[in-house]
C-alpha cells in the first residue's frame, strides 16, 4: 500500500505528547508481535510511530490509530548501496518524527536503527534482540566467521547512553553480556512478547485422530525436517497420528523450505500442510499435541500460545523453549537435531491422554503466571517511563501520561 506523508509531522513542530517510534522489518511481525503493545503506549499517552516494510498489514496499523511509516529497508537485503540507502531513509526518518524513544526489534533494526538514531540525536534508545540466533550463537563456520564483525557491531549499537537492551531469555542476556555488553545494568529482561489469555484457553481435545501440530515458518531452523523424519519414523510403526505443518514459507529466511519439498512431504502422506493460517486459536483446539523441534529461539510465540490453550508440548533442550518448557511438567524437551529422540517424546505423549490432560492444565498455569500479555505490556511501558524521567523535555510532556 502506499502511505500518504501529507499528515507527517515537520522538524521543529510543537507536540504535547511523548513520541515512540518503532523500526520493525516487516509489517505482519509487527502486528503478531507487537501491535498490542504499541496500542498500550497509544493508550498510554504516546504519540506512536511505526516505521516498516508494508504489505499486507499497514491497514491493521493505521485503523489501530498508529502513524505509519513505510520503509524499503528489507530482512535479507545484501546489496551494499542498498542497505546504505536503507540507512539513509532511517536517519530522514528519525529526523522528521524526533521521537523521544524509539524501539528497534530484531537484529538489523537494531544496528540499522542505532546507527540513524545517533545521528539524528534520538535521546533514548530500545534495543530488543529477539534471539541471538545463528550468527551469534551458532558453532557453524559461517557464523564463527561472521561474528567478531556483528559483535564489533552491536557493542557500538548497544552501549550508548540513554539506551537499553530488551533480552527475552537468561541464555542470550549470558551471551551477550560475556561479548557484547559492557553495563549489565543495562538489560532488562522481558520475556518475550506475551500471550493474549483470552484468546487462547484451554478446550477439550477433539475425539478425532490425535493431531501432532508443529505451527511457525518452514524453515530448517525450526526443526521441520526433524519433524518429518519423526513423522516418518511413527508412521513406519503404525502410530495412530496425523503430523500437521501449519506456517508459510519465508523466503526472505535462508533457512526457508521450498514449497515443492513441503508439498512433496504432503503428497506422500508423511504430513499435513496447512499452510498459513490467522485461527490460530482454532488450530490449537484442533490438535493434541504441539511440537517445536527449534535449533535456537529468543522465546517462541507459538510454546506460549500452545500451553495457554492447554496444549502438552515436546520442543528442544534449548534457549527460548526451555524457558516455556518445564521437563516432565508442561511438556517434554528434548536434544537438538535428534530425529529419534524426537519421535520418543511425541509417541509417549501419544500414548496417555491423562499425561497430555495433565501437562496441558499445568502449561495454562505456567503462563498465566509468568508470560500473560499484560505483564509483558507493563514492563515495557515501566521501561520507556525510566527512559523519559531522564529526558527534562519529554518528561514535561509525560506529565499527563499515565503508564
């Protein structure tokens, strides 16, 4: 869609509210992962920007009363003058809007946007690294090579003044703290990005064929192809399962699965892609089980979404999963890439309905207690309070507002 800048505001004009600015990728992340929060800060008293690619989903921003700033900045952009542009945009951005704080999510918005952010004198900085991922914490050859570079950066991005560091899990806040950070004061740990406990509640299951619901992107990273060959293997036993792939392909991701081998795994009646779906509390109510054989995460949506609705998991003995995952309690973690290991967890849960009856209640316990939307909502608001006390100027306009 293309986006009027008739309304923009001019450099140097006079507002009576704090403004926030977020500096988000893609438009549909956004709002799976953050428009709730950005209509709190709207309620909250800010100004609300949001600055992103936009495709599909910039009607969703501006009907939820956000500013919206549409930007050719791209994921898996690699052209050199391209990204130079895109950092150029940036700065003009962030020049033109002068927020007082502005939320960089995920790894190339956040050295992108600190970079535009210091030049054009933005007072206070978020950073919210979602998951340290490949390149930082991978043993890959690739990523060994890539990572003094990426850490030189970040430690230029993320230990100016006036800035803080969003972690969502203990593992990354080690990591980055042992390479990258210089102030732990610094980082804040919000876990994740909540779950709407309305939406998603826990229903009995289906008295169909137990349902085994693997829901994200279909990428190699998030365990997709382990999941077949569990699939295969329990199939190849005579289990009595249906194994279902809900998510899309990301062909931004280089780790993304063609269509043709996800269609060829259907074809074979190994799975069942259902491709992208927006029901997902329907989806969740239809399944039995969820799984998540993920090699890394920051803290995966999906986990949190599954044990809400009351749902036994089997996901990864790794960072991100096993903050939602209690062993033996909410679900069963098992090792990283072991296809066989894998299959033992899905078949032990396939085989007592009481243990799924009772890991799903404990699962809606957990998150209720820890992970509910709300929470995450206050934290982060607390923080951008903290950030405007130290700014004379838009502590004056936040007078009004009420966090």
């Amino acid at each position: 869609m293309k986006v009027s800048t008739e309304s923009l505001p001019q450099a140097g004009s006079v507002r009576k509210r704090p403004r926030i600015l977020y500096l988000v990728t893609e438009d549909w992340y956004f709002c799976s992962h953050r428009l709730p929060l950005a209509c709190a800060a709207l309620r909250a008293g800010f100004d609300v920007v949001v600055a992103t690619r936009v495709q599909d989903h910039g009607r969703i921003i501006l009907d939820a009363g956000l500013r919206l700033r549409s930007l050719k900045l791209r994921r898996a952009g690699k052209n050199p003058f391209s990204e130079l542009r895109a950092i150029s945009e940036l700065i003009k951005i962030y020049r033109t809007e002068q927020p007082d704080i502005v939320h960089h999510v995920a790894l190339k918005p956040v050295l992108y946007g600190s970079l535009a952010a210091w030049w054009a004198r933005v007072p206070a900085v978020v950073n919210a690294i979602t998951g340290t991922g490949f390149r930082l914490a991978s043993s890959d050859l690739r990523a060994r090579l890539v990572r003094p570079f990426i850490n030189g950066a970040l430690r230029l991005a993320l230990n100016r003044a006036g800035s803080r560091v969003i972690l969502q899990n203990p593992d990354d806040r080690d990591i980055l703290g042992r390479n990258v950070l210089r102030n732990a004061k610094e980082v804040v740990l919000i876990r994740g990005s909540g779950v709407d406990l309305e939406l998603f509640r826990p229903e009995p299951e289906p008295p169909d064929t137990p349902v085994v619901l693997l829901a994200s992107r279909m990428l190699r990273d998030k365990g997709v192809v382990e999941f077949v060959k569990a699939a295969r293997l329990l199939r190849g036993e005579r289990v009595r399962a249906r194994f279902v792939l809900v998510g899309d392909e990301d062909r931004a991701n280089p780790s993304s699965l063609s269509p043709s081998w996800l269609e060829r795994m259907q074809a074979e009646g190994v799975v069942e892609w259902w491709g992208h779906r927006t029901d997902m509390s329907n989806v969740f109510k239809a399944s039995h089980i969820v799984c998540l054989p993920s090699y890394r995460e920051g803290l995966p949506k999906v986990l949190l979404e599954a044990a809400a609705s009351g749902r036994p998991i089997v996901t990864t003995d790794t960072p991100g999963c096993r903050e939602v995952v209690r062993h033996g309690e909410n679900g069963l973690l098992v090792p990283v890439r072991e296809v066989e290991a894998l299959a033992n967890a899905i078949r032990v849960l396939l085989e007592s309905p009481e243990l799924r009856h009772r890991m799903g209640i404990r699962g809606r316990e957990l998150v209720e207690e820890q992970f509910g939307i709300q929470k995450v909502i206050e934290e982060t608001l607390r923080l951008y309070d903290e950030l405007l006390s130290c700014q004379p100027h838009a502590a004056a306009l936040a007078s009004g507002v009420t966090m």
